[in-house]
C-alpha cells in the first residue's frame, strides 16, 4: 500500500528513504548499490524495500467501506 | 572496567565500543536499560477532525505513532511522575496539528509543532497521499515514553558480542580458511595465517575457520570482554543513550537499595 514508517523486524526507520530509492530505480539503478547507499544494511530492512509496491493511488479511488 | 572507543559515525547515527572487565550480567544490564529504559517523544494520542483519505484513521494514527521525534530530555518529563499526574500539561505533553488537502502527498515536516525542539527527525517521511478533493486534519498528543511499553519509545539498537580470541595453530590449507570466511579477516602471508584484528570485530561469520581449518584455528569468547554495537535511530544521539541507559539502571540500583534499608 505506501512504505512502512518503519522496518517490520529491527524498528530502523526507513520510509523517507523510499522516495530517493524509488527515484533510483526508476533511472536503471543497480537495487544492491542503491540499498548500499542508503544505508540500509541488515536484511530486513531490504526486504521492506525490495517487496514493496506503492499501490495507495490505485486504492485510494475506491471509496473506504 | 575500561571503555575503549571503536568507532562513531554520526551521519549514520552509529557507534561501536568495546567494555573491558565487565561481566555479561552488567553488559545485559546496560543494553537492556538502553532499550527499554531510555525515554524518547514519541505521538500518542491522535484526534481526528477531519479524514477522507484512502486510509482509515487508526492506520494514519499507527504511521504518525512511529515517526520519531526529536527529543528534548531537560524540559519534558513523563506523565506519571508529572506535577499534573498524567492529565497531561506543557511539562508532560506537547500538541501539533496537521492540516492538508489533495492532490498532495502528505510528510511528516507538515507537523506544526510549538517547541522548536520536537520535531520529526526525518521530515520527509510520507504519511499518506491525499487524491484530488480528499482533505486531513488532524491534532496530536506527543509524550515521553520508555521502550518497554511501546517500541515506538525505544531510541535504537543496542547490541554485544564477546570478544573473539582466534588461536591460529599448524595450518595446512590457509588459502581455503580465509576464503571461507568473511573478506579481510584473515590474511595470507607466505601460505601463514594471520588476523585482521579489525576486520575481525565488524564480521560475525569468521567461526567457519574453525570447521575448514579442521581444528588448527580455534575460537573462544572471552567472557569479559564485549564489542558493544549502538544504533540510534535519530531521536538521541548513541552517547546520549548510553550515558541515559547508565542513569537509569544508577537510578534503579538507588530505588532497590532504599527499599532494603527500609525492610
């Protein structure tokens, strides 16, 4: 739905880094170095980012039941 | 006891140290107290005026829980031991309000808070994205709060290791040994084996010698010794929450020792 706050496991707040790694990819950018350069180092925290898919637009046209 | 500094970034709000002559109830003592025992601001109550945002209002209220404030330690005190006991007042509880409309992607600096000093840590942090005609309004309650009652208190990561002590025997196949283990730790000099005593503290993978070597490089821990690991995630800095960890288990050990004389 829209990036976590915070990392599921170990608490590391992560969500305003979303935007910079999402611009990252976007221009063809390696996942590995861009999650390297942004300090996310433990595998937690890399999967929050590595699975996640933005879908609030989609979901915020329908109306809340 | 001895404290011997490591390393400290502040731009990645890390530091690492290393405790001599302590023992593992201390060193547990310590990270315990660091975790739970530190106090942080952290949002508690949230009001809703207005919200017809795709998301419900106890989801926005969980994402502002988490936002982490920076933290004024000297003027806020926690709301049970407040003069107002816990009704919440300037001394115990700060008010910021929220207020927005779409098309808009709503951030965590778009809090107004009255004290300059508590504020968001990472203010572009998304909250929610407003679609066109959707409006936010919204007020909330920060207050200090301790790890132990909600993680969104807790100011970091605190972690140790035991010291590592590598004995490096007759090694035949030093080539294979420092292949399996973590880049830089052991080196190869003349076909000997030799530690990167630095390398060694940043990896926790470097046990695998110990299985390739065939018993010619041991391991041990020494129980006296840890590698201390502080990650802050930003409302105090690592210092300050070693030091806060200190004073409090001082504070407890005070409160312990008191009720014994009065038994």
């Amino acid at each position: 739905m829209i990036i976590p706050i915070r990392c599921f496991s170990c608490g590391k707040p992560i969500a305003h880094l979303w935007e910079q790694y999402k611009e990252g990819v976007a221009k063809g950018g390696n996942r590995k170095e861009l999650l390297d350069k942004l300090g996310l180092e433990r595998y937690c925290c890399r999967a929050v980012f590595l699975g996640h898919i933005d879908l609030i637009e989609t979901a915020a046209q329908f109306k809340k039941v | 006891m001895e404290i011997q500094l490591l390393s400290s970034d502040k731009k990645k709000n890390k530091m690492s140290f290393i405790l001599k002559g302590a023992d593992p109830a201390f060193a547990n003592a310590i990270r315990r107290c660091a975790i739970e025992e530190v106090q942080t601001m952290a949002i508690d109550d949230v009001e809703f005026r207005k919200n017809s945002s795709a998301f419900y209002d106890e989801m926005i209220a969980h994402r502002l829980g988490l936002v982490t404030l920076t933290t004024d330690l000297k003027t806020y005190n926690l709301p049970e031991n407040c003069k107002c006991n816990g009704e919440g007042c300037a001394r115990c509880s700060l008010k910021m309000t929220l207020k927005s409309s779409g098309p808009w992607q709503v951030y965590a600096s778009e809090l107004k808070s009255k004290d300059p000093k508590v504020k968001p840590v990472f203010g572009d942090t998304p909250i929610v994205k407003l679609l066109k005609g959707q409006k936010l309004e919204l007020e909330v309650t920060a207050v200090l709060g301790k790890g132990k009652s909600h993680m969104k208190w807790s100011p970091g990561l605190v972690y140790y290791k035991y010291m590592p002590e590598v004995k490096i025997g007759e090694v035949k196949n030093a080539e294979e040994i420092a292949k399996a283990c973590p880049p830089g730790v052991f080196e190869v000099k003349e076909g000997k084996l030799f530690v990167n005593k630095d390398e060694l503290l940043k990896h926790d993978l470097a046990g695998m010698a110990e299985k390739v070597s065939g018993g010619a490089v041991t391991i041990e821990e020494n129980p006296e010794e840890f590698v201390f690991c502080v990650e802050s995630w930003g409302q105090l800095d690592c210092k300050e929450i070693i030091e806060q960890a200190a004073q409090e288990f001082e504070s407890q050990l005070e409160e312990f020792g008191k009720l014994i004389k009065e038994k």
